[in-house]
RNA sequence: AACCCCGUGGUGUAAUGGUAGCACAAGUGGUUUUGGUCCACUUAGUCUAGGUUCGAAUCCUGGCGGGGUUGCCA
C-alpha cells in the first residue's frame, strides 16, 4: 500500500501499477521476452530485456524466455544459445520459465481448428502476388478472395492435408476472415498459416506448415498467462490482430499488448539485417567483434552489464521515437567503471627516455595505487630502470602554452614514480625524435616533493627492461558519421580507424596483453579488452586519450 | 489526398490543469599524483494557430513536422 508520489512512473508501470491494484489478474504480473533466434542480441534488445524483467521483479512477477521461432528458414539454435547466454549475462534470470514458441505447435493447430469451426478461418488458393492483388492499398480497400466461402468442411479437410503435406510450399494458406476493406492493412484477412516444407532447428520435420507470427505470438502469450505483452511500436499496428485472435479462437487469459519506442544509438546501426551484412561480408571478425553493437561485442569491449542496465533505466520508457546519444552510453560505463576497475601504467607510441643520473642495472620498485577511487583494492609494485618508454604524446618540442607535460628543460611527474627533467632531444638523420635524455631527482621518489616545488603534469610511464609488449586495435567507432542507420550507402561510412593496429607498452604487473581491441573514452583512458574478458582487467589509463583530447581541443581554436 | 502513433534545451527524459526540473553533451572556474574523478557555475526548451479555463507542456480543434503500416518475416 506504499504510495511512491515522488518516483515518476512511465506509461507502462502506471498501466501495470493500476491492474495491481485493481485486482486484474488477481494482481499477478507476468512478462515475457520474446526474441526470434535469428540473430545475437544487440543493445536494443537490452532495453526490451530490461524492461521486460524489471517490470516483472518490480511488481514481483516473473518474466519468461520465449524463443519466437516460428519461421523455420531464418533460426538457428547457435542463436539460441547466444541469446540466453547474453540475457543472463545481463544479469537477469527466467528460472524455469524457457520457451520456445514452437513448444505450442500442437496447441496453435487446435487453435487454428477452432478458427476454421467458427467460421472465422479460411483456405485460401491465391498465389503471394493475387494476395497482394487482393489486398489493396494504403487508400483503396482490398478485394475478398474467391476462395473465402468455402465450407467449414471443405476448410478443415484443406487444413488437415496442409498439415499431412499434400501440397507444395506458396500453394496454400489459411487466412483469418476479418475484413478487406479495414483501413488496417493488418486485418484484411491475413495468414494465420504458411506451409514451408522446412527442417526446424527443434521440430525437425514433423511439421511442414508454420503458424504466422500474428497468431502464434498472442497466443502463446496467452498459453504462458503472460498479463502485459510489451513490444516495441513497430507492433502497435499488429495490436488489434493479437486482440482479434484471442477473442475469435475465444482463449484464456487474453493478455494486454503495450507498445515502447525502440532503442536508436548515435554513430550505431542496429537492425539484424545490417548487422548480419556486416558479419557476412567480413567487415567485421563476427558478431562479438568489439566494434558490433551486439551484447557480445559490447562484452569483449569492456562494458559491463551494470553500464548497460544504468543506460537503459535513464533513458526511460516513451512512445517518443528517439536517437541517443551514444554519449550517455559511455558515460554510464565511465562512471561505472572509474569506482571499481583497476588501473595500470600504459604506453601506446613509444618514446625512448634515458635517466642519465640512474644508474644502469638498478630497479628500484615503486609503490603504485591500483585503484584511486577505491583503496581496497591495494596497491602493487613498479619497477623503475633507467630506460623507460613514455608516450610520445606526452612529449612536445616546442609545447604550446597550456601543454603542461614533458618538452625541453621542462619538469613532469612519472606517475608514482619521480618527477624527472628533460635535458636533451636526440634525433635521427630524418629528424625525427628518436630518445630523450632526462635526469630524475631522487628526492621525489613516490611523486611529491620535499622543497613543496609543483609539477603541471603527471604522466605514465613503463620500464623498457620490463615492459609487457602487445598489440591491440584501437577502437574508436564503427561508424565516422551522426546515424549510418539513416544513411543508404552505409557501409562505405565505416570508419578505417577503428582497423588500426597499434603497439602497447604496460606494466610487468600484467603477464600479456592479449591481442584483442582498446577501447578509447577520450578523457578517461583506455581500457583493453578481449575474447575471455572480465571486470577484473585493468583500465590502461591517461596517456593517449588525454594528449587527444588535448590535441582535439586545440584543433577547434 | 488512407489509417495509427509521436512532437518539452543539441540529446534522452520529468512535470497528467497550478513555480517547466533532472541527466548527458557543450562551456567557465576550483580541487587533484590520471588534462580522469569530484565540486561550483553558465549556455539552452514546451512545433504552430486558435479554443476551453482564474490558470494549459498538460484538455479540445485545425495546421506543420517526424515515425510506422501495403511479407505466405518477426
């Protein structure tokens, strides 16, 4: 009886808080997440998971996981386990309550029977382009099929020989009896069955006639005693069809289909079509490439199911059809990540220095905070040698004025380690800077000074006798412009640099880095992922992402 | 020129007839052994025209804009 005024409640939890209390139902609530296994998981489905199972455990319901497979041609149970790997990677459990649609098969053949008794179902012998014919246009209302007064006999001996296989794919349908001048293309008599002499990936071969999604979803959604049906509003259309059904095959419960905008990201395409394009014609390494928007791909990029969840619970539930920005996205796997992941020296592009007043031979091992935002997590040893590498982003020759790192006579502090000046610039024949000569002051060992005398930069640092040495791609976008989703010509906009490979230098604290992508939050730092990915790997921080940042704001002046 | 849905800062949202608020992004400043984090501040919004009302982002009507719908896909 808690009244929660001060917590603003989406569309959809005011529905469902208002059957609760009104005793529909008998106050249960039960949801259901119902993915075609065609394909992986990307992050619009992590919107529909969670708000599928959150409004199920807010309202202590449950939520099941029903595999829609009702199109034998385009399923695959490799996608099956995909599916439930990612959904539970997320962080959410269906128990016991694992479906597939075509668990129903048996029970939409009766359904389909008790159509056909009531008059309400017809076979139908028009070809796929007379149907089309038939049906009419968005402004002129369709024609009815000559064949839509066969007797209730007639039509369930036509159905019964569907089903035993007598004829051909495309040669038959059963179609619903609604009506063909309906201003919704949806109810001018759509099919209910298809025959497809297919091979399913759990049936096998017993069927050969397939129920359409119209008629299977609904009622499967009834079967289960679903409550609210939620779907994405690309299915607002179909609602009065999936009333239609329940009520004409008169099935029980009948449960409420509630519509939410998808999820659109900035800089992302999202539809399984393209996805599966860019799989299929190897632009990407599969759908956990760390640059895919799939669950996997996100994995293997370091998020975290948390980042993912927190997102989504932001953006809301609206009927507003939306681009978001990937930005906030981001944002929510900075913030996660900046309280808990370990942190570890990193150096991409590396810069020879040379501590003149360090003698050759000595490690001195230095004391290095794992994680600042969080003291727990202790601390490890570094080694520091007189050859180090730091990044040569981090060096300027000739800096320009808010430039507060390493250049000629300049002083800078190695992170842990001491604050080191730079005496001499050594080149190559071409010019270009090959090393530099620098000489650190022992008194600063730890980073801070006795004499009180400040330094404006921190930089990171590795020993070149110790450093760990591995290549990584970094990982910037996919895509180079706003919403390659709108664009036609799509997939020339991929962007090169995110195939670019690079070589990291980090700390002897890590036993390799594996080849696998960097991924690059300007400001925050990098952080390496791969295919056995956890939350335990370290943020490869500062460096890189903080000189690009710099070097980006420069540009815009 | 059909039907349905949706229009609140750049983006995502809150306010359900009573002070337009939050977050991200952008910008400024401060703290800082990550140019990160954290803190403070700034910029910026109810598509439009009428109507109802003491009072409208909210209710009504028209316009405009965006999206969806013409699979034997889901």
């Amino acid at each position: 009886m808690s009244e929660e005024k001060n917590e603003p409640l989406d569309f959809i939890r005011s529905i469902v808080t208002e059957d609760v209390k009104n005793g529909k139902r008998d106050g249960q609530v039960v949801t259901r997440f119902p993915p075609e296994p065609n394909g992986y998981l990307h992050i619009g489905h992590a919107k529909a998971i969670c708000i599928d199972f959150g409004i199920a455990k807010e309202f202590g319901g449950v939520c099941h996981l029903r595999m829609d497979d009702t199109n034998p041609t385009k399923e695959d149970v490799e996608y099956v386990d995909s599916i439930q790997e990612d959904v539970h990677w997320l962080g959410f459990d269906w128990g016991e309550n694992f479906f597939y649609a075509s668990y129903y098969y048996d029970k939409l053949y009766e359904f389909a029977l008790e159509l056909i008794r009531r008059g309400k179902a017809f076979v139908c012998d028009l070809t796929a382009e007379e149907v089309k014919e038939y049906r009419g246009t968005l402004t002129e209302p369709g024609k009815e099929s000559p064949y839509r007064n066969r007797s209730i006999e007639e039509n369930l001996d036509l159905f019964e020989r569907m089903r035993k296989g007598e004829f051909p794919d495309g040669a038959k349908t059963l179609r619903a009896k609604i009506d063909m001048a309906d201003p919704n293309i949806h109810m001018r008599d759509p099919a209910v069955y298809r025959i497809r002499h297919a091979h399913h990936h759990r049936t096998g071969d017993k069927w050969c006639i397939y129920p359409m999604y119209d008629f299977a979803h609904c009622l499967s959604d009834s079967i289960e005693g679903i409550t609210h049906s939620l779907c994405t509003l690309e299915f607002e259309i179909h609602r009065p069809l999936y009333d239609w059904f329940i009520d004409a095959v008169g099935a029980e419960p009948h449960p409420q289909q509630i519509e939410f905008s998808r999820l659109n990201l900035t800089y992302t395409v999202m539809s399984k079509r393209r996805l599966l394009e860019l799989v299929n014609g190897n632009y990407v390494n599969g759908w956990d490439d760390p640059r895919m928007p799939t669950l996997c791909g996100f994995r293997r990029r370091g998020y975290t199911p948390e980042a993912i969840k927190k997102f989504c619970e932001i953006l809301g539930i609206t009927k507003t059809n939306s681009l978001s920005d990937i930005a906030l996205l981001e944002h929510c796997l900075r913030d996660d990540l900046n309280k808990r992941a370990p942190r570890v020296l990193a150096v991409m592009n590396p810069l020879k220095v040379v501590i003149e007043n360090f003698p050759e031979g000595d490690v001195d091992e230095l004391e290095a905070i794992n994680n600042p935002e969080d003291p727990s997590q202790g601390s490890r040893k570094v080694p520091f040698t007189r050859n180090i590498y730091i990044d040569r982003n981090d060096f300027m020759e000739d800096p320009p004025k808010k430039f507060f790192r390493l250049g000629p006579g300049r002083e800078v502090r190695l992170r842990y380690g001491y604050f080191i000046k730079c005496n001499d610039v050594i080149k190559d024949a071409d010019g270009n800077i090959v090393e530099l000569r620098c000489t650190y002051d022992p008194e600063t060992r730890g980073g801070s000074a006795p004499d009180g005398r400040k330094v404006k930069g921190t930089i990171h640092w590795v020993s070149a006798d110790h450093a760990v040495e591995g290549e990584a791609r970094l990982y910037d976008r996919l895509f180079s412009v706003e919403n390659p989703g709108a664009e036609k010509n799509w997939l020339e906009l991929l962007n090169p640099d995110s195939l670019e490979v690079k070589k990291i230098y980090v700390e002897p604290c890590l036993a390799e880095v594996e080849p696998g992508y960097i991924c690059q939050f300007e400001r925050q730092g990098y952080f390496c992922a791969d295919k056995d990915y956890t939350q335990e790997k370290p943020v490869f921080n500062r460096s890189v992402a903080l000189r690009d940042s710099w070097a980006k704001a420069q540009g815009k002046k």
